[in-house]
C-alpha cells in the first residue's frame, strides 16, 4: 500500500472527544499526501459509509464499532485499523497515542492481517428467505419477552441434534468466541480458525453443552409451533429481526472474511489474560 490513496475514518461520536481526534487524524493522513473521509455517527450508524475505492478503514470506537467498520468493509476486502477509544478492546487493540505508528506500520506492510471468518445468517419463512445478515460476532436465537424459554428444533448439515427448550441459542465464529458466547459458558477459540461454536443458553437439561463445529457445517434453529414467547434473532448485537413460528434461522460460513490488523499471533493470548484478569495460578 502506497501513500496517495484513499482512507476512511470511521468514528463512534459517542466517545469522549472522539470527532476532535478524528479530524485531527485526518489531517494527519492527509499532510502524508492521503485524501481522508469522514463517517461518524452516534451510537447508532445511520446510514452506510461510502467505501468505494477505499485502501483502509481506521475505526475509532471500542469493539462495537470495529463490528460494524469490518462488517461494511468485508465484502470490498478493505483492511480495518481498529483503535480503542473504548473500555475492553478485544478487536480494538491500538491504543490512541500509536495510532500513527500502527497506520504507517500497516501502510509499510509491517502489521500483520487477520483474516477472520464470518457468519451469513440467513431466514427462512414459508420457503421464502426473509432476511440475511452478515455476521463478525454471532447470531442470536432467543426469546423477546420476560419468560424467555423457547423451543427450538437444532439440526447440524442436516443431522438432528434434537429440541432445546432453553433461553436460546448462540452460534458464533472465533472472533465471537470471546463476546456472548464465552460469557454463556462457551469455549475460546484462536479468531484466525476457520470453525463455529453452537452454543444453548441455559439449556433445561444440563447434558445440553457447546459444540465446536468445523466452519464448513452449517446449523440450522427451527423456530418450534406453540411458542408461548416471541422469538427474535438478533446479529452482532447491532440487527433485529422478529421470528415467527416455523421459521427455520440458517447459519453457515459467509463468503467473506474480515480484514483486521492485528499486532501478531501472540498478542491475543495476552489480551486474553489482560483483559479477562488470568493469573496462571495461585501465588507459590
């Protein structure tokens, strides 16, 4: 990547001074001959970012935003420079004050790039497709209402794994390994494996456990007859949509993947032990 092309700040207004430092990294880039566009927005984006022709996305957020920056820019190949502006920074690794040394570092070749798989969750109602949504995270089957126990038929590639009746089902990619899914008990895996985890939400029957899958499976959650709660499937956190009875939510490997910088293949064992307070024992 040579300087001259095109860079567009992506910036979660919400954060504390976060449109001051974004101009300000815009002037920055552009003094290094990069033409440099702003898209903020408030918590909740309106609207889609204008990447066409783009060479990186430099996010400024937590890892809410860095959802959604890899999400628009995944289907065009265009790599994310996560900085945190946030609190827990699982994805969004780059502090402020080395924003630019981690940009240069990336426009030099010298950061690595992290190519994470994606969901595409797909809806089917009365043979009808009736939503699709790319996912970085997860996908969400659960109940909407304060019972919140629902039912639902779960099938891996075909093969029944039976009926859960249980708050829901999390299925998740490696990335999402470390959001819902792990604090519902479920395993972390490395966010470069190509694999998904399935994963009931206090199932009824406590045999009910997560299931790491292969990432060319696919899972099907058949919305069961008789609910006595409404349904709703809910996608990295940041999409709804209402289900209805004998809907079938179809998850399976999309055909993108995320392009994130990352600070090479040890520094996510480290967050992990930083960010979720691993001592490695007690004290001899």
């Amino acid at each position: 990547m040579k300087p001259g092309g095109r860079v567009v700040i992506l910036v979660n207004g919400l954060k504390d001074d976060a449109e001051r430092f974004a101009r300000a990294v815009a002037d920055r880039v552009g003094e290094d001959g990069w033409s440099a566009s702003l898209f903020v927005f408030q918590g909740k984006p309106a609207g889609r970012p204008d990447l066409e022709g783009a060479d990186m996305v430099v996010c400024l957020g937590g890892d809410g935003t860095v959802l959604y920056a890899a999400r628009m820019a995944a289907p065009l190949g265009i790599p994310v420079l996560p900085v945190n502006l946030g609190s827990l920074g699982f994805m969004a690794w780059v502090r402020r004050g080395e924003w630019y040394e981690r940009f240069d570092a990336a426009v030099a070749g010298r950061l690595p790039l992290s190519r994470r798989m994606m969901l595409d969750v797909e809806v089917v109602r009365d043979g009808t497709v009736v939503g699709r949504f790319p996912a970085m995270n997860d996908g969400v089957v659960s109940g909407a209402g304060p019972a919140r126990i629902i039912s639902l038929s779960i099938s891996v590639s075909g093969s029944s794994l039976g009926t859960y009746r249980s708050d829901g089902v999390i299925v998740a990619t490696p990335t999402g390994s470390t959001a819902y899914s792990l604090a519902a008990g479920g395993p972390i895996l490395d966010p470069d494996m190509d694999a998904m985890v399935f994963n009931p939400i206090c199932p009824h029957t406590l045999s009910n456990r997560p299931l790491v899958l292969p990432g060319d499976e696919s899972v099907e959650a058949y919305v069961e007859r008789g609910q006595r709660e409404q349904t709703v499937l809910t996608v990295d956190g940041q999409d709804f949509l209402p289900l209805e009875e004998g809907d079938r939510v179809r998850f399976r490997k999309g055909p993108d993947r995320a392009f994130l910088y990352s600070a090479g293949r040890g520094a996510f064992y480290q967050v992990l032990r930083a960010r979720l307070n691993w001592s490695g024992g007690p004290d001899a």
